[in-house]
C-alpha cells in the first residue's frame, strides 16, 4: 500500500482497516458514536490552524478530517446503508441545486444577500422534502421553535443558537446587566448544591451557570467558543510564566506549594497587564 493523492487510495486504506481479522484491532471495535468525539475534535483543529495561519497544519489537519468521513462512511458501507461515493454524490446534488445562478440559467447574476435568501429557501425545502420521506413515527407530532437549532452542534454554539432563536419571539432579557444577576443566581445555586453534597445536582446547576454565561456573551456580542479559546490561551502563557520561574530557581512544580505557584501566576497577570498598558501607549502615540 503506497501513499497517492487520490481518494479510492484513503478508501481503500479505510477498507483495510477494517476487514476482520487482518485489520486493526482498534478500528475494528470503533462505530458511529466511538467515533463522533474525533470527528469534533479533529474539525476544531483545522480550526485552529486556520486561526493560526499555519497553511501546512491546515493541510494536515484538513486530511485528518476527510479521514473521519471516510471512516463513517466505511462503517456505513458495511451496514449497506450508503458508500463515500454516495456521500459525495449527495453533496454535488446539494451544492448544484443551492447555487441556480451559477449552474442554472434562471436567476442570473446575483448579489451576495439573494444568494443567501436563494440558499435558504431551497434549503428550507430540502429540510420539508426529507420530513415527508420520514416514517410518520418518526415526525414529531409538537413543532417546536428550537426545531431547526441542530443538535450536532459543540454545546456552547448550540446554546447561542437556541437563545438567539428564542430572543425572536421576546423570550429574552433586555440588559446585559439582567442577565448577569442570573449568573450570580445560578452560582449561589451551586453553592446550595455544594452544601448538600449532592453530584448530580451540581452538575445540572453548573450546566445552567455555563447556559447563563453563554446569554451574556451573546449580549454583549462576544463569540463564547473564541471567548473561551482566548481564556484557554491566556491559561497556558500564565502557567508557563509558573513553570519557567521555578525552573530559573532550578525547583519542579511538584516541589512548588500552591501558595507559590498562586504567587507567580499573580506576577504572570501582572506582567501581561504591563504589556497590554504599554502597547495601547505605542498604538495612542501612532
């Protein structure tokens, strides 16, 4: 097996693996939802390359995804449900029939917000043609608002769709400052939760809070994942400060006490805001 830059050859990889007895152990027990937390993971790293500006990780990462479609679509073939050519085929047929203006002679030339209100309605009618092809079991008898929020989304997009979603008919507060009441709320709630030792109820109280957080930072226009990706970031330059400051004083972070490494992490802040002061002076003086 050679490495090439066409598609059958990852296919066939794929098949490889997962032929009984002769392939990998590990691919061969995975299935559809073992394999979803990758899928996720592995769409967040091309993410994070792209904001990176890292093209050659782009690359990379770009195939490690492709992987995961071609991983579930191997699992699918197996269950004679549907092929990788299948899929493809799909996605050509969508793609054609979203852009008349470009495929098609009727509409002509388009200007950027037709071409959304154009993509929206036909896929507005692709959503309706395939609740017809369902079973009538399987149609929901309450048709909700919240309907049309998917529920494949990372947990903090989807709980900024379905407020923004319910923010349309009025559900919603008018001041950010309401909502950050909710958020001290919330976290008394946990406390109360905390007091009573009680695991299951403090996971659902955290939920909420986080649900809470998610409301104020779509107030005050704050994108939550970025949000939190920047947090994540800040995270690993302070406890880097940490490491690099006892490792001059030739010490481990194990040989460290708490009290010490808060102590640091403090001069890490510290040191930061200094930087920030001093950049916006270069920028004021510009």
């Amino acid at each position: 097996m050679t490495p090439s830059r066409d598609i059958s050859r990852l296919i066939e990889i794929m098949a490889a693996l997962r032929t009984p007895v002769t392939g990998c152990p590990w691919d061969l027990e995975q299935d559809f939802s073992t394999i979803a937390p990758y899928t996720i993971e592995e769409a967040y790293e091309v993410v994070d390359a792209i904001t990176r500006g890292d093209l050659d990780d782009l690359r990379e990462e770009l195939g490690d995804l492709l992987l995961q479609v071609v991983f579930h679509a191997q699992m699918a073939e197996e269950r004679n449900a549907f092929a990788f050519g299948d899929v493809v085929e799909a996605i050509t047929r969508k793609m054609i029939r979203r852009h008349p203006h470009v495929f098609a002679d009727k509409d002509g030339n388009l200007a950027p917000h037709h071409v959304k209100e154009v993509w929206d309605r036909i896929k507005a009618e692709e959503k309706a043609e395939r609740a017809a092809r369902r079973p009538p079991e399987e149609t929901p008898t309450h048709k909700s608002l919240l309907s049309g929020v998917k529920t494949g989304q990372p947990a903090l997009t989807r709980a900024m769709e379905l407020q923004r979603k319910a923010s349309t008919v009025g559900f919603d507060w008018n001041d950010p400052r309401a909502v950050l009441q909710k958020i001290r709320e919330e976290a008394d709630e946990i406390e109360a939760a905390l007091d009573r030792n009680d695991k299951q109820e403090i996971a659902e109280e955290t939920g909420d809070l986080m649900f809470a957080l998610v409301n104020l930072a779509r107030h005050v226009d704050a994108d939550p994942e970025a949000a939190l990706r920047a947090t994540n970031a800040k995270f690993e330059r302070r406890f880097a400060f940490i490491e690099r400051a006892l490792e001059a004083q030739g010490r481990t972070l194990e040989q460290a006490s708490l009290a010490e490494m808060d102590a640091l992490w403090n001069a890490a802040k510290g040191e930061a805001q200094q930087l920030t002061t001093a950049e916006r002076s270069n920028q004021a003086r510009r």
